[in-house]
C-alpha cells in the first residue's frame, strides 16, 4: 500500500523531468509526426509509447503557477495485480467485474469484490474477441464500454483497429457477454461503426467511446491518423467526435447532416488525438486531447464546434513548426485547459462518486508521457489544478461502484491501482 501527495507544478515537473532523464530518447518517439515526416519509431521492447511523448512537465499549463501547494496526502494507493499492454478498464453495472481490454488483443473479466485482498480475485480470459484485431503501434484492441441497459441485455461495446484495401482504421462493434463463471466469451460481434476513410500509418486512431447520460447516443472519437488536414474536412470522418445511435447510425439532427454521406455523423471537428472522453452528471460532453510539441487540451464539446486543429493549437509541429495559438476571435473553440510541454492525456474520467466528495464534478486526466495523475475543477476555481507523480505511464482512468479511483499503468507488467482516501 503506498500514499501519495500532491505536489506544486514546479516540483511535479522537477520529478517529471528526472523520470524521462535517464530513459533512452529514442523510447520517446514522435511517432505521431505528419507521414511525410521521418518514419515512425518502433519504441521500447517492453511498451509502445503514443506519439506525443517529449521529455515534459507540467510546468507551463496555463494553471501551472496555482497548483494545489497543500501537503495533505489525497490518496491511499492498492495495488490490485499487473498486465501487459493494457489499455481501457470498465465496471460492469450490477456487478463486482471489471473488464480490461488490452492492446495485443485479450479482454479479461476481472472480480472486484474483495479488492483488500487482490490475489485472490478471480478472474478468466474472455473467449470470442475480434479475430481481425491489427496490432501495430498504437492499434490493437480499445476501448470497452458497458451499454446503458447492461444489466437486462448483457451487452459491452469494443473498439480495434482493422486492415482494408487502403490501409487500417478503427472499428466499434457490440456483442453479448455472456458470463459462466468459470468461464466467459462474447456471443454475437457485430461491427457497427468503421472509421472513414481507412489510410495507411499506425497512430492517432483514438477509438474511444462513451453513452450519453440518457443513453441515447453513443459518441466515438476519431483521431486525424496523423494526416492533420482531414481534421477540417466535414467530408472525412478523420480528427473527428462522432454522434451515433446505440446501433451506429448517424444520431438525428446531427449538425452536418444536410452533407450527407461521413458528414451526417459528426458531432465536432478540429481534433487531433482525443484519448479521453466522458460526460459529466449533467451531461456536458469533455474529452481530452494530445496536441503535438506541446498543446495538449482538455475540451467541453458544444454542438458543430470547430476545435481547431491544425490550423489553432498551443503546441507546436515536431521539428519546431509553429502553429498559431488559440485566441479570442479566431472562430476555433478554445481548450479549457492546456499543458506545454506535453503531459500526453491518454484517458478521461469525470468523477461522479462520493468517496472523494471534494472532487465530485472533476475531470482527471491519466498522463502518459508526464507519468501522472492530472486532476482539473470543472467548476467554481478552475485554478486548483492539482498533479500527482506516479512513477509510471498512466494508461486509463476510471471510477469503481463504490466511488475508489481506479488507475491501470501502461506497457508491459503495468500495475491496476485503486485509490481511496487516506486512513
């Protein structure tokens, strides 16, 4: 059992930056350059690192100077076991089970009811995943989310990325989770959504997915596929968050409908990586985004909202390329929050528990590159940022029925973690 405490800025960011000191830079790769920029790198043998991983801090956010100084210790950390490479974590309504999926292709069922005693949980490799899974820099099996009405139809939604004849893309598909005990499969997979157009390249697919409070919608976000400009064609469903029925389809009155075709399923454009997204309990939409050099968001998403990219951010392209800054007037919708030098956003949560009953109504960020646990007021003083190091690339965020805070590291021999407040 470990405790952590918060930290300035200014200090987060000196233990930041002496964790990426020692590592080999070539581990750090900007595999998330533009395809026509130097070939991507294959990163580490144990992990493969998303793209917008400079040595960084959070040292220049633009609430970097009123991080929270207090001393007090927010957290109490178990750990809960280790998995190589994954990727998404989901609680399963009316359940003690946890899904994970990781990015090589496994979706484990997990049991969660006695979390104090960890090595004894119990849990079984789900059969019947994609068998078309592509595994290749940061594709493999995404997201996993539970449907709204999980507990009558025992139905769990995936993403993965897929091959086709002009290159890979991401897929979203449903299937039956049909649980035996002992055993587990999904019954029925059906493809629902595929990312348009498919193109060649293996970053910034994004395929995370998240239902409307209501239920009635299901958004997916799509990456720009490290192609930049189909970010601001209403043609192409790339760089994009999509609004959809629970089925796939277009979700009426979508605000490009009239264009047909891609266009009737986007909800917002102007998106490059956005590796996060959640609502909160009144169902305001955010996700979380990586910039490039720098730059990345956290973003309230309003219908037919431009966000910019690549024509506005506050990072800037590999190799120094600047990008003008978001400003007032520049027909862009600006980021909430922003950090330079990047922290690499890779998960979202909006907490909506008790346990931490500070922190109900907070977004909090898992930082991959900044190898912490990012936490941002949503209201009253936005300022109160707060940034804990963990030690590690942080791969998903997510809350347990109970309100603990659930963290799963990223790479190979990553450790699951519960948080919850100090004894």
């Amino acid at each position: 059992m470990r405790r952590l405490t918060p930290t300035t800025a200014a200090l987060t960011a000196t233990l930041l930056l002496l964790g990426c000191a020692g590592g080999d830079p070539s581990t750090e790769q900007a595999e998330d350059e533009p395809q026509s920029a130097e070939p991507e790198s294959e990163g580490s043998a144990s992990t493969d690192p998303e793209p917008d991983e400079p040595e960084s801090s959070a040292e220049d956010s633009d609430y970097g100077d009123s991080a929270d100084q207090s001393n007090a210790e927010p957290f109490t950390i178990e750990e809960q076991g280790s998995y190589d490479s994954p990727w998404a974590l989901e609680f399963l309504p009316g359940t003690a089970q946890l899904l994970i999926t990781t990015r090589t292709g496994e979706l484990l069922l997990r049991s969660t009811e006695d979390p104090s005693n960890p090595d004894e949980a119990a849990q079984v490799s789900v059969a019947g995943v994609p068998e078309d899974i592509v595994v290749d820099g940061q594709g493999g099996l995404g997201d996993v989310v539970a449907a709204p009405d999980f507990e009558e139809s025992q139905r769990v939604y995936l993403s993965w990325v897929t091959a086709g004849d002009s290159g890979t893309g991401a897929v979203v598909g449903h299937a039956r989770l049909v649980d035996s005990g002992d055993s587990a499969e999904l019954e029925d997979l059906t493809v629902i959504w595929e990312q348009d157009p498919k193109t060649t390249g293996s970053g910034h697919f994004s395929h995370r997915l998240a239902f409307s409070p209501d239920g009635e919608y299901l958004f997916v976000t799509s990456g720009d596929r490290q192609a930049m400009d189909p970010a601001q064609d209403l043609a192409s469903g790339l760089g994009k968050v999509m609004r959809l029925t629970p089925e796939g389809d277009p979700a009426a009155e979508n605000p490009f409908a009239e264009q047909g075709e891609v266009s009737e399923e986007i909800w917002t454009y102007g998106h490059r990586n956005p590796l996060g997204i959640d609502f909160t309990q009144d169902g305001e939409l955010w996700v979380s985004e990586m910039g490039p050099e720098g730059g990345d968001e956290l973003n309230l998403l309003e219908e037919g909202e431009n966000h910019g990219w690549p024509e506005a951010s506050n990072g800037s392209q590999y190799g120094g390329g600047e990008i003008p800054d978001h400003t007032e007037g520049d027909g862009f919708a600006a980021p909430y929050a922003w950090w330079t030098p990047s922290i690499s956003p890779g998960s979202l949560l909006i907490y909506q528990g008790e346990m931490f009953e500070d922190w109900t109504g907070d977004a909090f960020l898992g930082a991959l590159s900044g190898e912490a646990l990012v936490r941002v007021p949503l209201e009253g003083d936005a300022g109160e940022e707060e940034i804990w190091d963990m030690g590690a690339r942080i791969r998903d965020v997510e809350e347990a029925p109970d309100g603990s805070i659930w963290v799963v590291e990223d790479g190979d021999g990553a450790n699951l973690l519960r948080l919850t407040p100090p004894q």
